[in-house]
C-alpha cells in the first residue's frame, strides 16, 4: 500500500479532550504544508491518545469506522468501504466527518457498497459536506478506483463503477493517473426549468450582469459554465451563492468560471453545490470543455488547469461519453469514532 496507516480516534458528537503535545501540534503544521503538495505521503508514528472525561460513556459507545482519506488535485474525499464494514451514515454524520474543524475534513464523502447489477464491479454514493447526496463526481470516482485496486477489492484494471448518475467506466493502466470515462444522458426533468437551448447539451442561461452562461445537463448533476476574460477577476463565491437560488436551475447547480487561454487549453475556478469553492471538479472540467467545444470554441481534446492541478479532457463532437485522464493520491488511512444516529 502507498499509504502507512494511522489510526486517528476522532470523535464526532461529544467534546472529549485531546493530550496534544508539541510533537502534535508540530504534526498539524506539517500536516499542513505538505498536505497540498501532489506527492504528499503520511508517515507519522505519534499516537493522539483521548484522555477519559465525563462523556467517556458515549464515547465507548459510539460505532468505530475504518475510512481512508484521498484527493484528486486537492478535491479531498473521505472513503467509506461499506461493503467490508456494516455502516449506514446519516445527514448528520456525513456532516461531521466532512467538517474540516471537528471533522476528518473533505469535500465529500464516498461510501462503496456492492454492486447493484451485473456489469458494474461496485456501486458508490456520493455525499457533499453539507450531508446532501450528488449524483456524480469524477475526481471521487477515480480515487475511489485506485482504492478497490490497491485494497485488492478487484484485481482488473479496467471496470465499471455504478453510481446514481448511471455507469462510469475506469482505466488504471497509467497509475496513479486515472482515466474515467462518463457517460452523456438526457438532463433530468427536475434540474432546470425551460432556458433556450443552443446545442445537444448546453441552454444558455442570461445573468443580471447580462453576462451570458452555459447550463450543462448530461453528466448526472448540472453545471453552470460562464465564460469570462480572466477567472481571479470574478468574485466567485458570491456568485455560486447567488446561483443555487437562480430561478431556473431548480436544484441548484455547479458553477464553473472558465478562461480560454487556447483552442486546446482552459483555466477554471469551481464552486460546487453544497460545498463552496473546491480546488478541483472532474465533472465540472467535462462541462466547461463540452461547453467550449459545442460553442466552438475548443478542440476535441483540453487541457483543464484548476488550482489543484490539470485534468486532460477528450470528447469528440456527437458522442455520447467523454474522458478525463489525472492523477489520484492517498492522503492517510485511519479509524475514527462516529456518534451513532440516535446519539
């Protein structure tokens, strides 16, 4: 495994107390400068010992989970393997282990569960730090195909993971890069109310700016990609804020600033639904490319820059999948105490 093992005994619904030493406190500066570097492997034998306190009963009663945590490009997940494990996570706790303060800290978190038909080697679902389910993430998608791998959960290379959003295909013969392949279906009824529609899977959306944007349907979850000259000149968050209660996008969207800097090159900044600003997003690179390309302004094969690094991105024109190709990292292994649901 490419990741040692720490075991951290968080615990979430009681205060219990920590006997932080400074070796501790100097692992979470540390911590903290490496985490964001791509290489960034944890191997850390301090031990975090809970020192009893008057909650000691709940915290003995509270359900131990076995989690691992990985990124791709910075877009964090906490791995929930409850196909090896009995556990059934509510808004609540998904809430708590998501939380980067009292929490493991993640944009979200997966749990894999066995698969739901024949073709698909695993089924996932995808929970976003504010407890709502989504219905696809690429980045997760493609951690979580290294994590079957190297758990030795499959020993194919190639395989189809089952999510809500339909069947996504992946390839690890070029780890611990990862290609993905994602599947294009007719945008979901409930999503968006009547917009125009400009091409096979783009609506234009008008902004009060008068600024024009490109709703995305067919990766699953929905997308809202706005051209703009330069991606730091918008205030980002505020804008992805305004836009979960924009009329026409029923549920919400993701918001994609994208900047052209070549036929076969974008920059991005991504806020995602029920998270904020992430540092990177695999489907919202799909939909700024497919919105590039149908708008003809992008080649069939891109370059993605996000803060968090590049995804490369292939979609010929008409057909009915597109491939994001990047790199996955372990970040730690670990056990963490988890309140239980009637707690």
């Amino acid at each position: 495994m490419s990741a040692n093992t720490l075991k951290l005994h968080y615990h979430f619904g009681a205060q219990l107390n920590y006997d932080l030493t400074s070796a501790a406190t100097h692992l979470n500066a540390s911590f903290a400068e490496k985490y964001f570097k791509a290489s960034f492997q944890l191997s850390l034998p301090i031990k975090l010992k809970a020192i009893r306190t008057k909650n000691s009963a709940v915290f003995m009663s509270n359900k131990l989970i076995k989690f691992t945590k990985m990124h791709g490009l910075g877009n964090d997940f906490v791995i929930i393997n409850a196909v090896s494990q009995n556990i059934k996570l509510d808004k609540k706790q998904i809430i708590a282990l998501a939380d980067r303060h009292f929490g493991l800290g993640c944009d979200q978190v997966l749990v894999l569960h066995p698969p739901h038909q024949l073709d698909q080697e695993f089924f996932f679902r995808i929970y976003n730090a504010n407890g709502e389910e989504a219905e696809l993430c690429g980045n997760g998608a493609r951690c979580l195909a290294r994590y079957v791998f190297e758990e030795g959960l499959t020993q194919k290379i190639q395989f189809v993971l089952g999510s809500i959003a339909g069947n996504l295909t992946v390839s690890l013969d070029a780890l611990p890069a990862i290609t993905l392949t994602l599947p294009l279906t007719p945008p979901a009824p409930n999503f968006v109310s009547p917009l125009p529609k400009i091409s096979a899977h783009s609506y234009e959306l008008t902004l009060n700016t008068q600024r024009k944007a490109y709703v995305v349907f067919g990766l699953g979850n929905p997308h809202c990609v706005i051209p703009v000259p330069d991606i730091q000149d918008i205030s980002l968050i505020t804008l992805g804020e305004q836009l979960q209660s924009h009329p026409a996008l029923l549920q919400g969207s993701n918001v994609e600033v994208m900047q052209v800097l070549a036929r076969n090159h974008i920059k991005l900044r991504i806020f995602e639904r029920g998270v904020g600003e992430t540092l990177a997003c695999g489907s919202g690179a799909s939909a700024a490319v497919i919105a590039g390309i149908e708008n003809e302004a992008l080649s069939d094969a891109v370059k993605v820059d996000m803060p968090g690094g590049h995804l490369s991105l292939h979609w010929p024109p008409g057909t009915s999948s597109i491939e994001q190709t990047g790199p996955t990292r372990y970040v730690f292994h670990g056990e963490c105490l988890v309140a239980k649901a009637t707690d």
